[in-house]
C-alpha cells in the first residue's frame, strides 16, 4: 500500500513541475562528469529520498550546502558511499545550472 501511495505522490510532482530537473549533456560537460553518472545520482535520489518525502531539488540549496545536507540523511536513508557520491554529485552539479 505504501508504494503505490509514494508512486501517485511522484506522479503528481512530475505533473505539477516539481519532480528534480533530469540532467543533460551541457550539465555534464559544464561539470566535466559523465552524464551517466549524473542520470544514475538523479535516480538514486528519487529512489532513496522520495521513500519518505519528496524528492527535494537542487535549486533547495547551493552547491556548497548539500554535501552537510547529504550528510544529514545519509544514514537514515541507509546510502552506500558510491551511492552517497552520485547523489551529491548530482545535486552540486544540478544547483548551479
């Protein structure tokens, strides 16, 4: 029950505008990263984040805040180092655009 409910959540959020930016081959060329890597920190987040709210976006803060916002939620949302790198490289690269 809980899924399909956070699911519907998301819907609604793409639909009203609101669902984080997906990345481009600008933002990974302006960030010197792959954009594979910046698509696979998007998808964690959605993934990891929108378990318990809302996936925030990366205009929420500046680049410098998320990695002590990161650190935050890292262990409540149970993140891998790799995963925990993807996602901030993500939202650091996504803030500034």
């Amino acid at each position: 029950m809980y899924r399909p409910v956070v699911l519907a959540l998301g819907a609604l959020l793409a639909a009203c505008g609101m669902a984080p930016p997906k990345a481009s081959p600008a933002d990974a060329q302006r960030a010197n990263v792959q954009l594979a890597e910046l698509q696979d920190g998007r998808t964690l987040m959605v993934r990891k984040c929108g378990g318990c709210h809302a996936p925030p976006l990366p205009k929420d803060h500046t680049a410098y805040e998320w990695p002590s916002k990161l650190d935050e939620m890292a262990d409540r949302s149970k993140l891998r180092s790799d995963e925990r790198h993807l996602i901030q490289q993500y939202f650091v690269v996504m803030s500034t655009r």
